[in-house]
C-alpha cells in the first residue's frame, strides 16, 4: 500500500519497464493453417539413441504430436516432422523456439524431401502462446514421469505416445473439448471397450461373427 501511493517509487518502477518488441498474438483460423514445434531434452535419461522429445502441435485443434529423436540436427527434425505432415497434412506456417535461420535450414531440408511443400516460417510467438507451449511440455514431462513409475519401466520412448494419447482426448481449457473431436469430429475410440458391450464380456470375444452376435442381443 505504501509503495502504490508513493509518487516517487512509482516513477522509479515506470522508468525500469523496458520496451521491447511488440509481438502480435499468434492466431489461427483453419485447422491446416499454422502449427508450433518445440523439442526439449531428455539427455539425462536417454533411451537407446534418442535423448529429445519433439513436440507439433496444431494450433487450431490444440492437437499434438509427440516424437522422440535423436539430436537437434535439422535434418533428423526434418525427418521427424515428414512422416507427421504426410499423415495429418502439412501447415502453411510453422512457428518454432529455435532461431530463424535454424528454422530455415528445417524448412530447406523439408523441400529437399518433399519438393512441392512450400512453407511460412512463422513470426516469433507471442508471450502467451510461449506460456501455453511451455505449460504443455511440463504437462508431457510430468505424465511421462507418472507412467514411467505405474509401469516401472524407463522405456519413455514407448510412453511418450500414451502421453500424446491422454492430451489429445482430454479437454482443453481453451477449444473447452478435447483436441481429438476437433481433430476428427468424433469422440476418440478404444476398441471394444467403448461399444455397449458389458467390460465382463470383452475377454470372450475372439472373432468379428461373436462380436455381432452379442451386438445383435443388446439391441434387443
């Protein structure tokens, strides 16, 4: 209370704010229109060759897409990232942590492997799409460590798509669904377990003419 009603402390703080650059906040509006890739260290438990875990996310969906690699050259995130474009499309602007003229060399090695994609390096990101992106890799970070302890196992390799699994169904606190319905217009599937059929029943079924013999008597 003191300091808000003292004029000279309060001319002291105004003098001390720094102006910086002013960054337009990132907005999205198609689904295939921009995504955000990260990539954090896990050389302190490395699993085989891989010691880094890449992250691609969808900005409009929230969607993200989780892979281990090996170093941060850019040729092997651009390997990383092809088979990610192939299956859900490529962006017409990426934005990424690291700098331009690395992201660059990214895009350049993208070309080489694909020649017809055609990429936007994105403008550096805003400071709460940077929080947004920093909160989900503690969320990676702090799942991964959960299942590595439920399953007693160091294989975070294996467990990185499980955790990639969990984000993507559960809802997000800004689309207020799940980035998976956004993705694919439907709510995600596990198998027989998420028909009508009683959990004690699933263990018997073995062959597709069973499962629509015992569909057809819940129907009834």
């Amino acid at each position: 209370m003191f300091i808000s009603f003292c004029i000279e402390c309060q001319e002291k703080k105004k003098s001390s704010v720094q102006k910086g650059l002013v960054v337009k906040p990132v907005r999205s509006e198609t689904i295939f229109s921009r995504c955000q890739i990260d990539s954090f260290n896990f050389q302190t438990l490395p699993d085989g060759e891989f010691k880094y875990i890449l992250t691609f996310i969808n900005h409009f969906s929230k969607f993200c897409v989780l892979r281990p690699h090996a170093s941060k050259r850019a040729e092997e995130v651009a390997n990383t990232l092809l088979p990610i474009f192939l299956t859900f499309g490529a962006p017409v602007i990426r934005v990424q942590d690291n700098g331009r003229e690395f992201v660059n060399v990214v895009v350049s090695e993208l070309s080489t492997l694909w020649p017809e994609l055609k990429l936007v390096t994105g403008r550096p990101r805003d400071p709460q799409s940077q929080g947004a992106v920093e909160r989900l890799n503690g969320v990676i970070q702090d799942k991964l460590k959960i299942w590595m302890y439920e399953n007693q196992s160091s294989r975070w390799t294996i467990g990185v798509h499980f955790v990639q699994w969990q984000i993507n169904i559960s809802e997000h606190e800004t689309i207020k669904t799940s980035p998976f319905k956004v993705m694919f217009g439907m709510e995600p599937k596990v198998g027989l377990a998420s028909t009508v059929i009683p959990p004690n029943m699933l263990g018997n079924i073995r062959t597709e003419e069973y499962l629509d013999t015992i569909l057809q008597n819940e129907a009834e």
